[in-house]
C-alpha cells in the first residue's frame, strides 16, 4: 500500500471523532423487541372510554402507556372525534406479561385538561413507529 492508503482510514477515524460518533457498548443497547398482544375497548359512558392492552419485549410502563394511547387515539378517530384527554392508567408486571388499564375521554374539541392528545397526530406516530391501534 501507499502512504496515502494509511492516511485515509485514520483520517477518516478522526473525522468520526470528532463529529461526535461513538461506538455503543452492545451490552448497554437496549434491545426493544415488543409483542403487543391486543386491545380490548370499552365504551363506558358517552365519552369515557376504557382501553386494556397486552404486550410482552416492553421496557418499561411508558412502552405500555404509548400502546394504550395509540389505542385511544385511533378509537377517538373512529368515533368521529379529534382529540382526547388521558384520565389514568394503571400497568402491571406479571412474569414479564405486561397489562394496561386506560380510561380516556374522548371529545370534538380540544378538553380542558394537561393530558390532551391531538388523535391526527398520535396516530401517524403510531403507525410510524409500528405500533398497532384499534
């Protein structure tokens, strides 16, 4: 090889560095590789709607949360509407199945409320991001 055949990996190399790249340790990657295994829905009174999902691979309660919400926002599209406010959710852990139970309103107009999700928007998130609705 010639000289500038040593050059150029190690320029580039530099270049990497200095950019900012960094070689991820595989260990401290985290492997996401959900099973989401359904959703049950369940119309409880005029807007107040109930969303139990299912899933396995998840990371944390959020994984499960972001499902049920997927849910709630597709259902809210259905039903006519553009946008929902998060009530609660409660998640649990059993053997690594994971259990969501959301309670959402559902409405025409942007609620009142801290927790609102425009239903247009979280649903192209969802499907963008693989995770499956109503």
């Amino acid at each position: 090889m010639n000289r500038l055949g040593l050059i150029a990996p190690v320029s580039l190399a530099c270049a990497g560095a200095v950019a900012g790249c960094t070689v991820e340790d595989p260990e401290t990657v985290s492997r996401f590789a959900p099973d989401y295994r359904g959703i049950e829905t369940r119309l409880l009174d005029g807007d107040l709607v109930n969303f139990r999902v299912e899933m396995t691979g998840a990371r944390d309660r959020e994984d499960v949360g972001r499902y049920a919400e997927c849910a709630a926002a597709q259902y809210t599209l259905i039903r006519g509407y553009g946008f929902a406010r998060h009530l609660r959710t409660n998640v649990v852990d059993e053997g690594g199945v994971w259990r969501g139970d959301a309670i959402y309103t559902i409405s025409p107009a942007l609620p009142d409320g801290l927790k609102t999700i425009d239903a247009e928007v979280v649903v192209a998130d969802c499907a963008e991001n693989g995770i499956p609705m109503v």
